[in-house]
C-alpha cells in the first residue's frame, strides 16, 4: 500500500521540482545565444538576439501555434528546436545541430515568455 506524503515532504518536492525548472530555462537562456538564434529572432532577456529575419519571439509563452501550424506545447516545441524541417518540411528555419537536452532546456525558456 502506498505511504501517503506528508505536506512538508510534497512542498520539499514541488519546491526541487520548481527550482529544477528555473535551471533548466536559465540554462535554456543562455543556449539561445549560444546556437545564435538571435541571428533571426529577437528574444527578451536574450542580448545578442536582435534579428529582425524571422519573428520577434517576445511572448511565445503566450502563443497557441508553433508557426502557426504546431500546438504551442513543450515537447512539441523543443522537438521543433531540434529538427523544424521534421515537423514543417518547407520552412525556413534551419537545423542548427541542437541536441535534445538542449532543446528541452531552450523550449523551457522561451515558454515562460508571457
């Protein structure tokens, strides 16, 4: 039978949980510049990403498409970052080698864009 957690032990747990996310998004933060997405996009909290080429990204926490084709979720978005042409075979966003972790990291960013 399970062992019902205590309210200390879940608050401990969704805190960790919490504190792992906001890792993961900082880290997310500084993977955007470092693949250059700034390149083409403007990114909020992003220093180097001014691009005016493809969309301002200011609020896509906010947004319910992807490119205006995709559901606008986590793991659909960090699956975008990895490989666009895989889900939108014409679009213009490119590949730039970007491995799973480092999407899932990079999606957790720009989906806390409100």
């Amino acid at each position: 039978m399970p062992v019902p957690l205590r309210p200390a032990v879940l608050a401990a747990l969704v805190a960790a949980c919490a504190c792992a996310q906001a890792a993961g998004a900082e880290r997310g933060r500084q993977l955007l510049a470092q693949y250059q997405c700034g390149s083409c996009h403007g990114i909020p909290g992003v220093a180097s990403a001014g691009g005016g080429v493809a969309s301002s990204l200011e609020g896509f926490g906010r947004r319910s498409y992807i490119a205006g084709r995709l559901p606008n979720r986590a793991d659909v978005l960090a699956r975008w970052i990895e490989q666009p042409k895989a889900l939108v075979p014409d679009t213009a966003m490119p590949a730039m080698g970007v491995s799973p972790a480092d999407a899932r990291d990079m999606a957790a960013y720009l989906l806390e864009l409100k």
